[in-house]
C-alpha cells in the first residue's frame, strides 16, 4: 500500500510559530485494529486553536513534539474493522496531519450528503457553527443592536458579521489591512470595518459605534478587546469564542480593568465552546444553509492544495493572511 | 440654628486612604430653596464604593477634593418646602458626610415603617438587595451547587453565604483572619472559610471544592478572584460586584487569562448594580425580612457612634475590620 505522508510537530514553539517547528515523514499506511477503520483524509480544517493546542491542555489534550500534528479533516473510509462503518463513507475526525489515519470507529461522525465536502468544515463546520452559536445562543442579538466582530474577515468571524446582518443589527468589523477591510464592507456587506493595522481601533469605535457596542465578539483577546471593553454600552455582551492574539507568541496580557469595568457598564463576559451546543446543531445547519442558498449569506473558503502547504497554511492563518474558512486539501474527493 | 458639622474630602487620595485626607469644619445650617427638604441625618452608610467614588466617575460622579464626602444616609425630614415631604418624614437619600443638608424633594426616597432604622441599610437596604440580587439574579444557584464568596464577613458577602445555605447551596468563604473565619463558619453557618492572610487561597479552593466553584461571588477583584478562575468547573458564574482589593491604592490588576481561561472553562462573568433590580426590589425585601424573622439569615451591623468616626471607620471597613454592614451613627433616631 502507498507510504503515508505525516507532518508531526517537530518542537513545541515558544514565540512565533515557523515551519521549522515541523517536520515531514513517510510512515506505513496504518493497518486498522478490531473496532477501526482506516480513513483516507480529503479536506483538513486548519484553525487558530491548532497553535493553542501546542501550548498546553485546552478542550482537548495537548500536541507535543514528536506527535502527528492534531488536525481535524473529513476523508472517506477505506477500510472497517467495524460494523458500522464501510469503504466509501464519508467521515470526519481526528485524523490528524497525514494521509491515513485508523481511528476508533466510534470517535468517527459520519458526514451528511451535502456538497461541495468543504461547507462542512465552513457553512455548517465548526466554523458555521461555532458563528451561529456563539452569537446567537450566547449574548443573543436583537435587531436594531451594534454588533462588533474581531478576525472579522476570518472563518468565524465572516460568518458572525452576516448573521448580525440578517437579523437586523448595525455591523462593525474589525480587520488587518486596507483591501481586507474593503472586501468585509463590499462584499460581505458589513456596515464599516477598521483596519486595526493602520487604524486606532479605540477612535474607530468610538466614530462607528457613538452610543457604544450592545454584542461584542472577540475572536482575538488582547488590546483589540481592551478597545471594545471600553467601548461597551452599558449592558453590553461579548461572546468570548477565542483569543488568537494570543495563541502565536503574543504577551498573554489581560484587558485592565477586569473586573471593575465590567461592574460599573454592568457588562457581560461569556466563553463558549461550540460542541457544548451539539444539541441545537440540527437548528444551525438549517438557519445557514437557507441563509447561503438565499444568497443571504456568501461562504467564504480558502482552500490550499497539498498537506504539505499545512504548516506554512497555518502560519499564515495566524497572521491574518487567511479570508474565510482555510484548509488543506489532502487528496481528491471520494467518488 | 445649630452647627452643620461637615467631614470634607481635603486632597484626592493616591495611594492609601488615610484620615488626612479629610477635614471637618462647621458651615450654617443650610436654608432649603423652593422643592427642597432639610434633612437631619441619622445613620450614614460606609461602603468600600465610597474609595472608589474619589478616583474618578463610577455609576455616579466623582469625588473631588472639597466637596463634602459623598454618603448615602437614612434622616429626618425637619423642614420642607415641598408638597411632598412633612417634618418628621423618614428619608434615605445623598445626604453626605454631614450633619444636616439641603436636597432636592425628588431625590428622596420614603422609608418603610421598619424597626430597627439601621435594618434599612444591612438586612433590607443597599448591602442585603445587592446580595440578594447579585447572587440570585445575575448568576442565579441552584440546591448542591458550590458557592464561594469573598470578603464574606462583610456586609455583602455576609449575607450572600447565607442566603446561598438557605438555598441549599456548599458555601465557601474568603475572609482575612482566623477569628473573623471561625465566626463566619460558627455564627453565619457557612461550611468552610479560607483565611487569605494566612492560607493559600488556591490550595484551600482545590480543598474546599474538590469538583470546582460554580457560583464565585466577587467582591474583591485581584489576586482572590485570580484563584477563583482557576478554580472555577467548566460552564460556572462569576457575579462580579465590586473590586475592593483595588480602590486602596492596590495595584489595578487584572486577573490572568482573559479570555482564554473564560473560553476553555466555558466562564461567565457578568458586572451588575443593585439599581438595576430595583423592580424586583419587592421580592428582595419580602424575602429577606422572612428569612431573618425565622432566623435563618443573622443580620449582621456594625455601627460606630458619631460623624467624626466616619474617616476611621472607613479606612477600616476598606482594610476589612469590620463584621457586616459598618455605619455611623450620627444623630438619635426620630421621635
């Protein structure tokens, strides 16, 4: 059977992440056990929570040096040593970053028949959801309310302003570079972005929100939610979904002022990890499909070919490099 | 007419506050103008909000240097230029640090018929609705939760851990010394209380609350609510109240890991004042007055004699000597 290409973390980054903190091999095609099922990997999902998995225990267990680099991709059973599973079903899981995984046959979720394969990593992923979830069961939005979203142009991030669109609320995003923010008002339809690179996110907001932020998102943590802090209306939300500033070699600083200006503008802070909402996931994948199929909402994807761009895919993603949902694709569809 | 004793705020205070930063003088007796009540104050509110109140503008205006000190005080209504008050009227309202003022009729609120006046300051006024809604209608807690609450022997903290053993929660709490820790355990029937001058507050977190804190009730802010992050289980609460460890010159530091730690533990932090509640003020008091008629919920007041104590008797309440709600008595109740 073929060799199996793996990308395994080489050594555990302490600043920035570099590609040297990778490396490839060629290992066996894996021989699935009692109980498996030898998957072939099509599309892995590349997310800024990669980097902070490196970092120590999160959600799930850390990735260490010397470990196939953790990555969550959909692929398609090539063989099953199990009685719910069989060649040609397609699959997604903790496949990780190679060609073939056996993975426990009930660690697997089997994929629904909805194409193309990559809107289940975007429209109705974790990406699509985590959107959905995050901003619609967490702080809520009513219409009428200022909604501010961080990585504005990234996965989540694209998908959070156009909901905060559809139901009716004045959006703001927050975003690297000149053309990135263009793109986020002309095509994504937000009402401004501010270019935090060229830009003073703190005059930004106050000019674009005069009466204060109701829900804010924060993709990003960092000075960016300092801004947003202060720039809350009293009884304002943030939806807490990640904090990207922070995952790459950034100072894990902490916004001042917590927990005073969270008394005084009586504000709401909320973490959420979006496999908590499992059970509404069937109300999620309904609202965005009708959304996208409508054209009310555009999926945004940026696919890179080969895994062995993953790496240098990653670094980018963590440098904003990214527009929409990023992954890899690691070998053809299934027929 | 007699003296109007006045306890100014002489210089803005930087670091600790201490009794030179306040100046007594006498002024006249002030004539009340047209839709203005004269009242005679009674019992004055000392509240850790009141060091806030000097570094600048809160929920209210600042303190500045001059100004009589700003004080919440129940009082007598001896003259009215208003259809709305007569002489002998039972008030609350901004009276300040001094015996007599001269306050718009709008402002006042009419105090119950309730006996003992002070109760109208502990059990049923600013100290008893802020736990009781701070815990029961900001983060809510349910029978078998765990609770931990800081600055417990304080007028706050105090009664917030007995209404949680009312309502069937484990309570935990964080006070400064042994015999103020052996008191809240024996007298208000607290399960445990962790001494943060003497304990390490994390390891006695780990011990008290083996599967993590559901409930934190944070009065203090700084290092105690830093352990109580750590220490939090996944999806658990934060009823953020105020930030005592900072108004007194304590460095203005924010806990580490926001956002991250809010992320992975699922952490909800939510800022509230009692003002905001006041429509379900009703449900407050009948409870509270319940709970203390059957002796479940001890009222705990300390009240010092005479206006010129109140500099000390703040500066006190803010390096936490006082047990329960701390005022100043500063005339005889009414006829």
């Amino acid at each position: 059977m073929a060799d199996n290409t793996q990308i395994l973390l080489a050594e555990k980054p302490t600043g920035k992440l570099a590609e040297s903190h990778f490396e490839a091999r060629q290992a066996p095609v894996p021989e699935p056990a009692d109980g498996q099922v030898l998957v072939r990997s099509v599309l892995l999902s590349l997310d800024a929570a990669n980097r902070a998995w490196m970092q120590g225990p999160t959600y799930k267990s850390a990735v260490n040096p010397g470990d196939v680099m953790h990555g969550y991709a959909i692929g398609e059973v090539v063989e099953s040593r199990s009685p719910d599973w069989s060649p040609g079903d397609v699959v997604a899981g903790e496949v990780g970053w190679q060609e073939y995984a056996a993975l426990d046959a009930r660690t697997l979720h089997r994929c629904s028949d909805h194409r193309p394969l990559s809107h289940l990593h975007s429209l109705l992923g974790i990406a699509g959801k985590t959107a959905y979830h995050g901003l619609l069961n967490v702080p809520g939005l009513e219409a009428g309310e200022t909604l501010v979203v961080s990585a504005a142009g990234g996965s989540v991030g694209s998908i959070v302003g156009q909901i905060g669109k559809i139901r009716g609320a004045r959006v703001i995003g927050i975003a690297g570079g000149p053309e990135k923010c263009a793109w986020i008002v002309d095509d994504l339809g937000f009402d401004a972005c501010i270019d935090y690179k060229n830009e003073d996110v703190s005059a930004k907001l106050a000019e674009h929100c005069p009466g204060g932020i109701d829900v804010y998102f924060d993709n990003v943590g960092g000075p960016i939610l300092q801004s947003a802090l202060f720039a809350m209306k009293q009884g304002g939300r943030i939806s807490c979904c990640g904090a990207v500033s922070q995952y790459d070699g950034g100072a894990p600083a902490s916004p001042v002022g917590i927990p005073g200006l969270l008394v005084v503008k009586r504000i709401r802070m909320e973490g959420f990890i979006v496999m908590d909402f499992a059970d509404r996931d069937a109300d999620a994948e309904r609202d965005l499909s009708q959304w996208a199929k409508s054209g009310q909402l555009k999926v945004v994807e940026d696919i890179l070919d080969g895994l062995e761009n993953a790496p240098r895919g990653l670094i980018g993603l963590l440098a904003g490099e990214n527009r929409g949902k990023r992954m890899i694709r690691v070998g053809p569809d299934p027929a």
